[in-house]
C-alpha cells in the first residue's frame, strides 16, 4: 500500500533540472538530448510553442510534454512538463503558489503546509503532509523564488536533507514557472517534473498518472486563483 501512494505521490514531486546541467541516469545523449528540451525554461511562449499549442491553451487545454525511458540502473523514469495560459497577470498566479501554507487548497493530496523556516534572501523550509489511499507521507523542502528581468518568475524547490529532517520520499526537487503573455493581462503557468520511483514500474503506468496528475495540479492552481482574484 505504501509503495503504491509513494508512487503516486512521485507523479506530482518535480524535479529541476535546467537545460545547461547535466540529466542524472542516463548516459544516452538521445535520451539526454529530449529530456533538456522538456525541462529546459520556456523563455519565449511565443516562439516556442506552435501554434497548435495556442490553440489547444486558449481552448483551457493543458498541454503535456512527457518522455519515458529507462535508466543506466534500469529502472523506469519519466520527465514530464505541464503548460497552461490563464486569463489572469501573473501577480493572481505568483499570489497563489507562494502562499505556501494554502497549499492544500488547490494541490491534489496535500493535507498541509507549515513553514518550519525563514531565510533572508526569501527562501524558506516548507513541511508537507500528504495523504494518499489511507497512507500519510511527510517531506520538508527548501523553496525559492527567481524573478527574471524580461517580468518572468520561477519558485524552485529541492528537498532538504539536513540533520533532524525527516523526509518519507527519497528526493525531491522542482519548479514552477510563472510568465506575463499578451501584454501581461494573461499568465503562462508551467510545471514541470521529473519522476524516478524507484522502481521497474511499467512505462503504461507512469505515462496514466503524469497525464492525469499534471493537469490536476495547474488547473488547481489557476482556479484557486480566478476565485481569489474575484474578491
């Protein structure tokens, strides 16, 4: 039962990997070559989706660009990124997924959020409950927000594993993406992941749960904040 909700929770735990290091468990540079574009940061919406993208965005489709592969140990692992446009700035976006001690109202399975610590330089160390079939997991991460001078935003986060922390995952580090498009009236919201159970899990089964979690996740947030952005 537990190996299962670790699974699943592993669906929705990224991983930030930025185009210019190195993909960790594989040596394939046809492997390595596809993974960077998936997790690469989308520096220009415009440019770098298609206009199939647009289409599918504007239509409040959530495009997801996953790749499975197998790694040099021979187990299964999979990156994943998730895109949607939301009628809304960026502020209504970045408002929400800071809030991190909310987290629970818009991310699938998390019960909640404490702040177990503040850094000057606007990081912080964030303690997660979540529940998955019957099952309760804890992990702390450090997470930071990046802003960029063309108005985009990124809040990465890594897993902390200092003395006295105790973590039921394995690892665990990733990003979202906040960015101003149509004269900063609407948002592109980018999440991106990278899954390694563990485990010689089958390609079918993690390929389901990355479809299905990912745009749970992005939707979550949006609405959480068209509703926030009404009052």
């Amino acid at each position: 039962m537990k190996r299962m909700a670790i699974l699943l929770v592993a669906t929705f735990l990224p991983s930030l990997l930025l185009a210019d290091k190195p993909v960790t468990g594989t040596t394939n540079p046809e492997v390595k070559n596809k993974l960077s574009s998936i997790v690469k940061r989308l520096k220009d919406p415009y440019k770098e989706l298609s206009n199939e993208d647009w289409e599918k965005l504007r239509k409040g489709k959530v495009i997801v660009k996953d790749y499975i592969y197998t790694t040099k140990e021979g187990k299964q692992a999979g990156m994943a990124k998730g895109i949607i446009l939301a009628n809304l700035p960026p502020d209504a976006i970045w408002n929400v997924i800071t809030d991190y001690e909310h987290y629970s109202d818009f991310l699938p399975s998390v019960k909640s959020t404490k702040i177990l610590k503040k850094f000057p330089d606007g990081r912080i160390w964030l303690l997660h409950i979540i529940k998955i079939i019957f099952v309760k997991l804890r992990y702390v991460c450090e997470l930071t927000p990046v802003k960029y001078p063309d108005g985009s935003r990124l809040l990465q986060w890594k897993l902390v594993k200092a003395k006295g922390i105790k973590n039921d995952i394995k690892d665990t580090t990733g990003f979202w993406e906040v960015i101003p498009v149509e004269n900063g009236k609407k948002t592109i919201l980018t999440y991106t992941a990278f899954v390694d159970t563990g485990w010689a899990v089958p390609k079918w089964v993690q390929k389901f749960l990355t479809k299905t979690q990912l745009p749970k996740v992005l939707k979550g947030a949006v609405e959480e904040a068209e509703e926030r952005y009404k009052k």
